[in-house]
C-alpha cells in the first residue's frame, strides 16, 4: 500500500490505524502477514497528573485532583489500617471493637 497524505492517514480491518502527521508525508506501508513491536510516542491535549499515586484512607476525606487529566501511572489505594476500630449496628446496638 501507498499512500501520500497532506494530515491523517487511516488503515481499517484486522488492524486500526489513525496517524496524524505535521506537513507533507510520503507513507509506504508493506504490509503481508503479521507485524512486530509497534511504539508508540504520546502527545497528550491535556495536563499530566503528577500527584500522589498511593494512598491510605484516613479519617478526612482526601481528594487526587485527576480531573481532566491524564494519569499515567496506577493509583493505589492501601488498606485500612489495623489501628482503625470497626462499627457494627445490629439493629439495636452499636459495637466498636
């Protein structure tokens, strides 16, 4: 396959494709049987999430501002920990233990 493209270029079936290029491109695509490692180099519209990725809950709320962000790492989020008691309700009495 042979394409020339002045912005995107778009390959559909087994495989989707959606590259978006600067200025004036010449692409030569040979494609028969399967392909290898493909890498993949990321430009993000939105602002990266550098905050805390790990956290134990705690008696006051806690907030990670991730909102409209892009977060390239796990969030964890610990156990409670043993130091913390445990409030039950029968339906008649409260147990703290």
């Amino acid at each position: 396959m042979s394409v020339v493209c002045p912005n995107k270029v778009v390959l559909d079936g087994e495989m989707n494709l959606l590259l978006a290029l600067d200025g004036d491109c010449d692409l030569l695509v040979p494609v028969d049987g399967q392909m290898g490692v493909v890498t993949v180099v990321h430009e993000y519209d939105q602002d990266v999430y550098t905050g805390e990725t790990e956290v134990t809950p705690t008696e006051d709320t806690q907030v990670l501002y991730t909102a409209n962000k892009v977060v390239l790492e796990n969030i964890t989020v610990n156990p409670i920990p043993t130091n913390y008691g445990l409030i039950t309700w029968n339906g008649s009495v409260i147990t703290v233990s």
